[in-house]
C-alpha cells in the first residue's frame, strides 16, 4: 500500500540564505522505521529535482522518531533574492510531505 508522507508525520521547517531545513517528524514513534528506510537524501533530492540545486543531508533523530534534511541552494538565491514567489522552506516541507511511501501499516 502507498500512503503519503503527510498520513504518518509532519514537518517543521526553516530557511537561512539559500538553505532550507525540513524535519520530517513521525505522528507515532512506529512509523520511524518506514521513515528512516524510505525518506533517505537521495528520495528527498529527486523529489525536489529543479529546485534544489545543491546537497541533501539527512540526519537522523530516533530519540524523537524524526528525520532532518539540510538543503543547499534550495530557495533560488535565498528568500529575499529569489523571483519565485513563495520559496519559502515551509513551502518545500508542505511539498516534502506529499512524497509516497511503501508498505505503510494502516495508522491506528
């Protein structure tokens, strides 16, 4: 079964320059596993092909089922520079949080 990111955790974000910072949290500590195997750096870069142009690091939080994702040259120059008219990181988390994962238990 596919289910998208958003049915199984939110997001909290910022952006500083040209960075954007989401993190990606589980609603339940359950859904971590799924989180940590499939919303990895290389998913998270293809998912936002054309607007980040730099790297995606991934760190990973257990302690708080959370994931948090670093992305260079991800807001076209920086907020106050880019012509994009809401580049802004939350814009990108709500993004984020449409990716479709696998195999997700139903949520309970």
């Amino acid at each position: 079964m596919m289910v998208k990111l958003r049915d199984i955790a939110h997001s909290r974000t910022g952006d500083k320059g040209n960075t954007s910072n989401i993190s990606v949290i589980a609603y339940d500590a359950k859904h971590y596993p799924l989180l940590e195997a499939q919303v990895t750096s290389e998913r998270v870069k293809a998912h936002f092909a054309g607007v980040v142009e730099g790297e995606v690091v991934r760190y990973e939080l257990p302690n708080i089922a959370a994931l948090n994702f670093v992305m260079t040259q991800a807001l076209g120059g920086g907020v106050t520079r880019s012509l994009a008219l809401d580049a802004h990181g939350k814009s990108l988390s709500s993004a984020l949080l449409e990716l479709e994962i696998e195999d997700a238990p139903e949520r309970s």
